[in-house]
C-alpha cells in the first residue's frame, strides 16, 4: 500500500468517500438483509461517515472541495462492482467478504503509518477498526 503525507482532512475526506462506497457496495452486493440493525454494513458506515464528519468540523476552512477517490481500496471496490453482475450469490458474499478484509488493512495502514494523527482523530479511526 501507497504510504504518502497525508493531513488529517484528506485522512478524514478519503475515509468518508471509502464509507459512501462501501454502502452502495453493501447493497449492491446483498449485504443489507438486516439493514435496520446497527452492525450491518450501511448502518455502520453511516454511523462511521457521522463520527467523521465530527472530526472534520474541527478544521473549517482547511476541508477540500474535492476529495481523491482514485486511492488503492477505492479502485479494489470499484472492480468488484464493475463484475457484480456476474457474480452467484455466494461469490457477492466472498466478494463483500473480501473487500471488509481489505478495509481493516486500510485502517490498519493509517493507524501505524499516521500515528501523528490528533488524538480524537486517532481514537476515532481506532474504534471505527475495532467495529469492522
């Protein structure tokens, strides 16, 4: 994975864009069965995109009007929903499966690569790991 200096907007932007991906992915992909209950992936990555957007509030005028969508994870979600219709069932579910996995590597990523995150960003991302 690409280690570049990132600030804590594009940390924060970039995971944001990650999370509105992996919703559409998840209903995509037919993960939302039990979209009503708080641990499925929607219900996550809207509870996620909200704690983040906490997080941005605190930087103001630094926030980006545009934010890089083309990062390696986001690319991984893209393939997989160019082939979605070819997929059986249990290949979306592997799919979807995959793609979680690679997601707590990305988070991984930040939290050692980034340790210089402020502590509320830091613990954050840190608890948003934890629940993946």
């Amino acid at each position: 994975m690409q280690t570049t200096a990132k600030t804590p907007v594009e940390i924060i932007q970039e995971l944001i864009a990650i999370h509105t991906t992996r919703k559409e992915a998840a209903m995509k992909l037919g993960q939302q069965e039990n979209v009503d209950n708080k641990d499925s992936p929607v219900q996550l990555s809207d509870e996620f995109i909200k704690q983040l957007m906490s997080e941005l509030s605190n930087y103001g005028d630094a926030v980006m009007e545009s934010v890089d969508r083309d990062n390696e994870y986001q690319q991984e979600w893209k393939n997989s929903l160019e082939k979605i219709d070819a997929l059986s069932s249990q290949e979306k579910t592997k799919t979807f499966q995959a793609l979680e996995s690679r997601l707590q590597e990305f988070y991984q990523h930040i939290i050692n690569e980034h340790p210089e995150l402020p502590v509320s960003l830091l613990q954050t991302i840190q608890n948003q790991s934890n629940q993946l």
